[in-house]
C-alpha cells in the first residue's frame, strides 16, 4: 500500500462510508421494486346469454423484460461501487488499528469529524496547542513507516 493510497483513503473514509450506506440502501430499493405488483379490477359482462355483469381481478407486474434488464445492470454497478466504498473503508479501518492511539484520535478528529486543530488539541488534552497536534499529524503522515 503507497503513502499516496493511504492519505488519499483516510481523506475519503467518510465520503465512501455514506456512499457505501447509500448504495446498500439504493440495492435494496430495486430489488423491492422487483417484486411490486399491481392489482386492479374491471367490470365487464360475459359474451353470450345472459349478458351477466361481472368483475375481474387483474394483476401484473410493474416492469417489463426491459426494465427487468435495466434493474439488473443498475444493481451490478451499485453491487460494484459498495465492494470499491467497502474496500476502502476496510483499508481505513485496517490501517487505524495498526496505528498509536493518539493519532487514531487526531485522525478521527479532524478527517474524519471535521475539527479544527484547535478543538483537536482541546479533545486530546494534555496541554496540546493546535500547532502542537498539526505539526504531530505532519511529522506522523511524512515518517510512518506503516504508509
């Protein structure tokens, strides 16, 4: 795994982790439209004596062979793009928990939660200034030998 991957995976974690969400939740909205059914019934007589009024149950399928078609490719890029977003979310994850503790929280904190390097500082404690965490961040992404 290249340093590039790594920084560039950590900067996408939590846009891949809510498209990850999204796609599973948009698979699961084609495969129900799969099985919708429609029902409805008309009135009509018979064609011979008596001339009877009568009512039918009448009830199909929402989509054509081409729909069915066009569902079933949509579902395999959808199926595609939850194993890309779900690769790089393990990666992230994977490599979060080879890291030291303090800089799972400074990552989490400002990647992934959005902080400032001064509120980054605050949640870490221990007397650290924003400069201090930014600079420990820095040295961390240009030094580990984990990237």
């Amino acid at each position: 795994m290249e340093k590039a991957e790594i920084i560039a995976a950590l900067n996408d974690y939590i846009d891949a982790k809510e498209l990850y969400d999204e796609t599973v939740k948009e698979i699961a909205r084609l495969q129900r439209r799969k099985g919708t059914v429609l029902q409805d019934s008309v009135k009509g007589s018979m064609q011979e004596f008596p001339y009877a009024a009568k009512s039918f149950h009448v009830a199909g399928i929402v989509y054509s062979s081409e729909d069915d078609s066009r569902l079933r490719q949509d579902e395999d890029i959808l199926a595609e793009r939850a194993r890309t977003t779900g690769e790089t979310r393990r990666m992230v994850e994977r490599y979060m928990n080879r890291i030291p503790a303090r800089m799972q929280r400074i990552i989490k904190y400002r990647l992934f939660e959005g902080e400032s390097w001064e509120d980054v500082a605050t949640r870490i404690g221990r007397n650290a200034t924003g400069d201090s965490v930014r600079m420990e961040y820095k040295r961390f992404i240009e030094y580990d030998e984990m990237i």
